[in-house]
C-alpha cells in the first residue's frame, strides 16, 4: 500500500464515523519520521507476519512502467540489470546511479530502520544501532578542486616525503600544462594519486605503498593496466572475493586516461575526473561496501570530497533509538565502570489510558481508566511497534 491509498481508506471511515478523526488512522510520513496511526500499523503487522510465512509478494510491475516508475529497488530491478549486464554504455550508469540513490532517500521515508537495513545488508555496519544515523546528503559537486591544493602544498612541505610521494610530485612539476584549467586538472589527479600516502593506516595495516597500488594504481600502458586486471581478478577468484569497483589509470601522467570496472564490466573514458566520480557513484548505485583495503581512503573522500557525513560525522541530534542518545551512553559508560561483565539494557515504563476489555490495543483516549505498560526501545522498529512487545505492568 502507498500514501494515497492510506489516506483514501482514513477518509472513508471518517466519512462512514464522523465522529473519528482522520490522523487516528494515519499519520503520512515526514522527513525522519516513520508514518503512524491505526491502519498503517495493522498494515506493518500483517506485511511483517505474511513476510515470516513467505506469503508477502512485491506488487507486479506493469509491463508499461519505464526505468524511472520502478518501484523495486534490487540486483534483479531495471536500473542494475543496466549497470551490471546490459549496456556498455557508461552514461546510463550515472542516470542509474541518479535513480537508485532517489529511490533510496525515498525509501528510507517509508519503511523502517530494520527494513531499510535488510533491503540494503551493505549498511548493516558491525556498530550496530550507530548505522541509523547514516545521513545521505544530495548529489553536491566534489570538492576535489579545493581540496587538491591543500595535499600538494601539504607534501611539498614535507621534509621527509616516501619515494612515491616524492616521484609524483616530479611528475607534477616536469608536465605542469601552461593552460589553466589543464593545470587545474593535472593537480587534482596528482591529489587523488598522493592521497592514499597521506592517509593514517587503516584497519588493514597495508603500507601506504600497497594501499595506493589498490585505490588509483597507474600504469605506462594500456596493456599493463589490462595485464594488472587480469591477474587482480584471477587473485580475488582464488580467495573467494568479490570484486568490487574499481579504476585504473593510463597513459601520459599530465593527462591519464582511465579504466573503470564494473562487474567485470570495463568503461574507457578520456577524463580522469569523470572516471573517479563516476566511480564514487558506483559504490553508492550498487549499495557496495567500499573495499576493506582503502575503506579509509574512501570515507575521507566521502566526507571532504562530497560533503557525505560517516556514521561518525552525524551531527544533527536526530536518533532514531534510545541506544543512539548521549545519556544513554553516558549511562552505559558510568555502569560499565563498576560492572563490565553485565548487558546493560533500557525499559520504558509509562502510563496510558486503555479500552476496556481491549487492554493492548489501541483507543480513542476518551476512557477515565488507565494501567501502566512497560516497553523495550532498544528492539528494532518493526519489533517494538508490535502489540505483543508492549507489556502491561500495573
């Protein structure tokens, strides 16, 4: 079921109740808010208990609907059967990337955290509860222009640079262009080459060396650059990996070309920059992990380069569990103090009026009578909405 047709089953009762009021029923949803009333929660119920029996099936798409009408977002839906297998295209996959990530933003105002999270297991991040807080802010144009200087100057400075840092920067200084923009883009793949080398170790502990190797690796020749791929993918074959996005880059440094793999599927492109953005979205269309041997490497772009908050970096105030808020942290790290073998977990204990003979479920809030329930906040949306989660107490 929709909004529209949520609101058009909330009128009807009211039409056949006068005496009922609308937003009993249903409540649309808002931006960090999930939908609320009688019927949408009667809905998420039977679709969680249907689900659980396997009896729960997507809504048929018609054989008309385009691209852009999908409502399904998944590895067998239109916008990744393009990106994946059928077109060589490389423009449908930015249009691609364009839909998936609306569709998501779109999504994620609809369903709950834990449905959104299992649509997408790629977000299901080790840190649990932190996940909530991912905030994906827009399409904003890379920064990498103002932030290019800054790495350049930053190693220029640098008594003690590596070898490879050293040698880029040869590079710069020996096919520095005379035209400005060319200058321009000749600096920002020189940043993109020397970040990997600035970046602290990551969870990996690969050198830097290593680590660059496998973000934005550079080869003389086009042939060298295949050569690597070939034995890149017979290596990840061997060690039962999944090989992810990747990008390689060519020929003349001061204007590289670059090649772009996307399920084994290779793009060539001219731009260097167009390449790397393209990239970028491609991790986001696909809903892929950054690869765990330069994760930091991309977070960091991710945040400076495109102005996506991490997980971390999340500073609106905005929880969606008590497990997210400050006090309860605060709590858990006084308690854990005296007793770090015990599973510290919130209840929450509150009054309300109820129906009689109809204790749990739902009321007008027109009764004189009331009991006090207990709850557990801490159980994923879908669990703690649930009536047989709610506890009367008193």
């Amino acid at each position: 079921m929709n909004k529209a047709e949520f609101i058009h089953l909330a009128k009807l009762i009211v039409q056949l109740f006068p005496q009922e009021w609308m937003g009993t029923y249903y409540i649309p949803a808002v931006k960090g808010e999930q939908a609320q009333g009688k019927l949408y929660s009667a809905y998420q119920i039977y679709k969680a208990d249907l689900r659980e029996a396997a009896l729960f099936l997507k809504r048929p798409k018609s054989a008309s609907s385009k691209v852009q009408k999908s409502s399904d977002l998944t590895e067998k839906s239109e916008p990744f059967k393009i990106i994946l297998e059928e077109s060589k295209d490389f423009d449908k996959i930015l249009e691609c990337w364009k839909f998936c990530y609306e569709k998501r933003q779109h999504l994620l105002s609809e369903l709950s955290v834990f449905e959104y999270v299992r649509r997408f297991p790629e977000f299901n991040l080790s840190n649990a509860y932190e996940l909530v807080t991912i905030r994906l802010l827009g399409t904003k144009s890379s920064k990498l222009a103002e932030v290019a200087p800054k790495l350049i100057s930053y190693c220029q400075r640098k008594k003690r640079n590596t070898v490879d840092v050293k040698s880029i920067l040869v590079g710069l200084n020996q096919a520095s262009p005379d035209d400005p923009d060319d200058l321009n883009k000749l600096r920002q793949i020189t940043a993109l080459r020397l970040l990997p080398h600035l970046m602290p170790l990551g969870k990996e502990k690969l050198n830097r060396t290593t680590v660059a190797q496998l973000f934005c690796p550079y080869f003389k020749t086009e042939a060298e650059a295949n050569e690597h791929n070939i034995q890149f993918k017979e290596d990840y074959k061997e060690d039962c990996l999944v090989l992810k996005p990747r990008m390689h880059l060519y020929g003349d440094i001061s204007s590289p070309k670059v090649q772009i793999y996307v399920a084994d599927q290779k793009y060539s492109l001219d731009n260097c920059l167009i390449g790397f953005d393209a990239l970028f979205k491609c991790f986001l269309g696909l809903n892929c992990n950054y690869p765990d041997e330069t994760l930091h490497v991309w977070q960091f772009i991710q945040c400076e380069v495109y102005s996506m908050d991490t997980l971390k970096l999340c500073t609106d105030g905005s929880i969606s569990n008590i497990i997210q808020s400050p006090l309860w942290r605060k709590l858990l790290d006084f308690e854990k103090g005296n007793d770090e073998l015990t599973l510290f977990l919130p209840i929450n204990i509150y009054f309300d009026d109820f129906e009689p003979l109809n204790v749990i479920g739902s009321h007008s809030g027109a009764y004189k009578v009331g009991a006090t329930y207990l709850g557990l906040p801490f159980l994923p949306d879908y669990i703690v909405s649930k009536l047989e989660y709610i506890f009367p107490v008193a």
